[in-house]
C-alpha cells in the first residue's frame, strides 16, 4: 500500500538549550534524542501494539483514555501550598458530598450514564499522588480544602480534550479548583507514558487520513548526509502505531564532516498517513518515543 508522507512546517519543543561542540551523529528514527525522554525502537512496535491486544474497540462505551492522569491541578498562589499538595499534605475542612450511582456523560460515541468514584475516593486519590520525598527538608502548613463538590472539568484524552464528570476540590490557595476524574475505573481504560498513547484529533473527516507531531529530521553538521523522514503506520484490529522511518539520504560533502555547535532543541513535524482502514475506536500510539 502507498503512504503520501507530508512535512509541514517544523516547530520547536521547549526543552532546556545545550550546546555541543562536536557534531554528535543524525539519529535513526526510534532512538532516543538527548533530552527528549526513552524511545522505542522499531522493533518493539508489536511489543507496543500488544499491550492494547485486548482493548474493547468494539464496546460502546468506549472505554475513556485519559493522558494524563485523573487530577487536573492549575496551580497554587504560594510556594507552601504547592510543596504541601506535591507531598500529600492535606487538610480537609469540608464536608464530603454524596456521590450519585451514575452520571451522564457526553462521549465521542455518544451520550452515556458512567458509574463514578465518591468524594471520598477522590479525596484519597489526591493523598495517594503526593510523596512525602518530594521536598524533604520542607514541612509547609497543610493545604487545606474548603468546599468539595461534583462538577464537571476539561480533561486530555486520546480522542480530544473531553469534559467530564469531575469532583471539585476548592483551596484559598488554589488558583482553580482541583478537579478529579469521576468516571469509576470500570470507565476507564489504564495508560501509561510508556504506552505511547498520543491525540487522535488530527484525523480528518475520512476516517482515514492521519496527521501526527512527531520528530523532524535534525539538520546535519556540515560533511554529513542530510536524512528525511516519513511517517507510516503499523494496525492491528485493536492500535495503530504511527512511527518514522528515513526515505531519503543525501549524500555527504566530500570534504568531510566537522565540528559543529547542536542545541539540545527536539524540533517536530507534522506529517501525514493514511491508514488501510479507518481509524474508528481503536487506539493510536507513538512508536518513535520521544513526545
């Protein structure tokens, strides 16, 4: 099957800036890039695909995806309250609500009722998340909540930012309301950073054609070949996996390579594949790690 790979423009991601004095090789696609995290080689992609091997694409609901995690914190107005919430140390002046059986739900396949967690769940959710080790020599004043009630809030999920049924957790010192996820665990399906789960939202109409931010090829030092990437896809009936792989490779200068100054900047392109099929409930990950 042909793949029509597009690259738009590149944009930069802010990581810390490091320059290098010697001119370090242009990675293959799949290896990890200094400063941009783990990244799974080609070869795992159907270690990858496996793990969603019993994903239930076909159930509806669909099971929600959360990329980040139950909590949604927007910050604290002083540095106390934020060492407080990131060590667990918490102070709860408020009565806990009763939590309804279920809760309706607006979802990509359509409107749902979800079971959902209580506040008193929620509440050990967020105890749970904080490490007494984060800040050792620090013992700030609890952080302390004043009002706990069932509202709604915005979280990341793989089809999209979703809003959801969320217990809201209020604190003078909180910027916003720390929301927690509603949804009960039968909801829900587990993710993991290293699950590589990335937004679909760059599906077009179709169902069928694909953009996905991912790495761009780096700029060679003068001598080297110049390399480009593109992007194909590797499904299952269950995932589809989007990684890189190179499909052309300049020639290098005959007068050699020399040393050259690299920032430490991950820089990202978009790209675009078109799948064999559409795209539907399944779940699309990363395989080239890295973002």
């Amino acid at each position: 099957m042909k793949r029509t790979p597009v690259r738009l423009a590149a944009r930069l991601l802010a990581v810390p800036l490091l320059l290098l004095t010697a001119c370090a090789p242009v990675p293959e696609p799949g290896v990890a890039v200094p400063g941009a995290g783990a990244a799974a080689a080609p070869g795992d992609v159907t270690e990858l695909l496996a793990r969603f091997a019993g994903f239930p694409a076909d159930r509806v609901p669909r099971p929600i995806l959360l990329l980040h995690g139950r909590l949604v914190d927007h910050g604290y107005t002083t540095g106390d309250a934020k060492i407080a919430m990131s060590q667990g140390r918490l102070e709860l002046r408020a009565a806990l609500p009763q939590s309804p059986a279920t809760v309706r739900v607006a979802l990509p396949d359509g409107p749902a009722d979800l079971p959902v967690i209580s506040a008193r769940q929620a509440y050990d959710l967020i105890i749970a998340g904080g490490d007494p080790a984060s800040a050792p020599d620090a013992s700030p004043p609890p952080l302390v909540y004043t009002k706990v009630a069932l509202g709604e809030a915005v979280f990341a999920t793989d089809r999209g930012p979703r809003t959801l049924p969320a217990w809201l957790f209020t604190s003078p010192q909180g910027l916003r309301p720390l929301a927690v996820a509603a949804p009960a665990e039968s909801a829900l399906w587990p993710v993991r950073y290293e699950d590589g789960v990335i937004d679909s939202s760059g599906l077009a109409a179709d169902g069928v054609t694909l953009t996905v931010t991912l790495r761009a090829a780096p700029e060679p030092c003068p001598g080297q070949p110049k390399r480009e990437y593109a992007a194909e896809a590797v499904e299952t009936a269950t995932a589809v996996a989007v990684r890189l792989r190179v499909v052309a490779d300049a020639p290098a200068s005959p007068d050699g390579g020399g040393d050259c100054a690299r920032d430490m900047m991950l820089r990202t392109a978009e790209y675009t594949v078109r799948l064999e099929r559409p795209l539907g409930n399944r779940v699309l990950v990363n395989a080239t790690g890295g973002l």
